[in-house]
C-alpha cells in the first residue's frame, strides 16, 4: 500500500525538477550559443529522436492537424521559449524568469472566457495579487542587484506567459469544438509542435545571422541537457502524472517551479536571491491561493444544486 504514495511523491520530484531544469538548461546555453542558436540546435535534436517513433503517422496527417499543432508550436514553444531565453541570455537570472513566468496559470485563468469557465471576482483578484508578488521581486532585483538590467529584460518573461496563456486557451476551444486533436496521443503532436518550432528558429536565425554550428562542448551539453530532462523526461512525466491525478492538481506542481529554480540556480551558477524574492514568492502565493477559492466555490455551487439521487 505505501508503493503508490511513493511513487507519486517520486514522480512529482521528476515532474517538478523536469520542468525546472528548463530554466537551468537556458542559464547553461545561451551564455555561448545565443538564445535562438541554442533553441534552433534543441530542436533539431528533439525533431531526430522523435521522427522514428512517429514516422509511419505521417503519410495520414491532415491539414488540420498540421495547422492546429503549428498554431501550438508558435505559440506555446517559440514566442514562449525565445522570450523566457532572451531574457536569460540578457542576464536575468533564471530563477527570476521561473517567477515571473509562474504568473501563467492565473493569466489563463484570468482571460477564461468559455461558458464553463468564466474568470470570475476572485481570479482577477488573484492575478493582481500575483502581479503584485512579481512586481516586489522585480522590483527587488532592480534595485539591490548590483548590476541592474534593462527593464524590458524583465517584460520578456511575462510575454512568454502570455503567449502560453493564449496557446492553452486555444487548445482548450479545440477541445470544446471535438476536433480529435486530443486523440493524437503524446509523440506525434510533440513532433508536429517541435518541426514548427524549429522552423520558425530557422526561418527567423538564418537571415539574421544567428544559427551557427556550436563550438563549446558546454552548450552541446545544454542542447542535450534541454532535450532529454526539459522536453522528454518533462512531457512523459506529466503524461503519467496525468493518469494518477486530476489536472487541476498536476498544474499546481508548476508553482514549485520558482523556488527550486532559484534554489538550483543560486548552487549551480552562484545567483544571489533578493530577501524580496523570498517576499515576492509568498505574495505570488497567495494570489495563487485567492485565485483558486474560485474554482472552490464553483464546485460547491455545482454539488449543491445537483440533483438528487432517486434511487
């Protein structure tokens, strides 16, 4: 009976520090290789290890699937990725981004629009409460560091969780109109996602300059580092997460993401963490908290007005 619980807590450990390590991967990369480099090199590897598996799929793919996973791509691995590593190239520390970033869920929650999930009183009020926990790190950071960053630095990040707000709204509107895109299973929209990507990597590297064949063995390591911990290890464990818990309780494992990033970042690089890192966390916390007692109250309004049982 304890092996279950154990191995939960176990895969909840591989999911939290999976999905961190994308943040520790960016830190280690884009010092040598720049941001859109480094994404470009990722991809190309995950597109490698990815077509045997998915190869004999292909010749049925239609239209939709391609357009519906592109739109993905766009929006939830490039703009959200090119954003978050711009801003790690541009000396944000990574686990500042992973704050910042944590905003997404209640931004989602927030832009809701859908006849089952209207953002309501208390999801609004949490986005600004966590917008205020974020603003006390910025906030913090700017002026204790000692080398102060552009504020636009700052702004990539939230970008980024925009942009992956709009690419979760998307997919659940697909979820909605039935198209059967949830049906593709795991690999095969990965893929599809990840040849967008790196499309778009080329597309917008080549002209400028930007792609280059790495010379560091440091950023090959990052390459690989990204591609199995951050995109393999990260999706799979939250495939099988998704089977042993609800989704709602899966995403509020992304709110660990921040404080095991700093922590991984102040022993890996050095990174100094603010006392108001510390305070902004908790804010943020607390939005999290006050945005979530929407959902609370809509599920018992739900139970309460469900009709009784006549058997």
């Amino acid at each position: 009976m304890l092996i279950r619980p154990l191995s939960l807590l176990a895969l909840q450990a591989v999911f939290v520090l999976s999905w961190s390590s994308g943040f520790i991967g960016a830190r280690l990369g884009t010092a040598d290789a720049g941001a859109i480099n480094l994404l470009f090199w990722r991809f190309a590897l995950v597109n490698l290890c990815l077509l045997p598996l998915v190869w004999h799929r292909l010749a049925a793919l239609t239209w939709a699937q391609v357009r519906y996973n592109a739109v993905i791509g766009l929006l939830a691995q490039f703009a959200y990725l090119v954003s978050v590593y711009i801003a790690i190239r541009g000396g944000l520390p990574a686990g500042i981004a992973a704050v910042i970033c944590a905003l997404q869920p209640l931004i989602t929650a927030s832009l809701s629009r859908g006849r089952q999930e209207r953002s309501g009183l208390y999801e609004w009020l949490g986005l600004g409460i966590g917008f205020a926990g974020v603003s006390v790190v910025i906030a913090g950071e700017y002026g204790l560091a000692a080398r102060p960053l552009s504020p636009g630095v700052y702004a990539l990040p939230l970008i980024a969780a925009v942009t992956l707000s709009i690419a979760t709204l998307y997919q659940r509107r697909q979820a909605v109109l039935a198209t059967g895109h949830s049906q593709d299973g795991l690999l095969l929209p990965l893929f599809l996602q990840s040849v967008a990507t790196w499309m778009l990597l080329a597309a917008t590297g080549v002209p400028l300059g930007l792609i280059a064949v790495p010379g560091s063995t440091q950023v090959w390591v990052s390459v690989a580092w990204l591609t199995v911990f951050s995109t393999f290890i990260a999706y799979l464990s939250l495939w099988r997460l998704l089977k042993w818990m609800s989704a709602t309780r899966a995403s509020a494992l992304v709110y660990l993401e921040p404080p095991v990033t700093l922590i991984w970042a102040a022993l890996m690089f050095g990174e100094v963490i603010q006392w108001t890192t510390y305070l902004g966390i908790a804010v943020v916390a607390a939005g999290i908290l006050v945005a979530r007692r929407q959902g609370r109250a809509e599920a018992a309004g739900r139970r309460l007005h469900a009709p009784a049982d006549k058997r």
